[in-house]
C-alpha cells in the first residue's frame, strides 16, 4: 500500500451567533463563514474572528475553526 500523501485545503472559520431565543430557552443562532488560508496563525484567525464580531450586533455564541486535509496516495 502507498504512503498517504496530505494536501492542505482551505480552511473555515465560523463565527455563530445568536440571534434569539426558542420558546424553550435554546439559542437560535446562525453562521457567518469566511475561508482561511492554511498558513494562517490560530491567534491571527481569532483576532479577525473579534473583529469581525465587533461590526455585529449580536452576541458571539462561538468561534470555530475547521481544518481540512486532503489525503489521497
């Protein structure tokens, strides 16, 4: 079998937000999704992340971050 080869891909960075409430309290929240270079540092990509939460009027419910790999022979 042939060694796995590892190709980068662009990744995501999503910045959910909550928008509202359900009448039973659970958060109704939605995503603003952005690629991100593979060669971008984890404190650069959160400190856009902020920024970016910063020209919003709603609350950041979480960041997220998805890194995505190619592995193919």
């Amino acid at each position: 079998m042939p060694p796995v080869v590892v190709v980068e891909q662009p990744n995501r960075l999503r910045i959910r937000l909550q928008v509202g409430e359900r009448e039973n309290g659970s958060p109704i929240i939605e995503s603003l999704s952005y690629r991100v270079k593979e060669d971008a540092s984890h404190q650069d990509i959160y400190d856009v992340a902020l920024a970016i939460a910063g020209l919003v009027s709603m609350p950041v419910h979480d960041i997220r971050l998805t890194e995505d790999k190619l592995l193919t022979e």
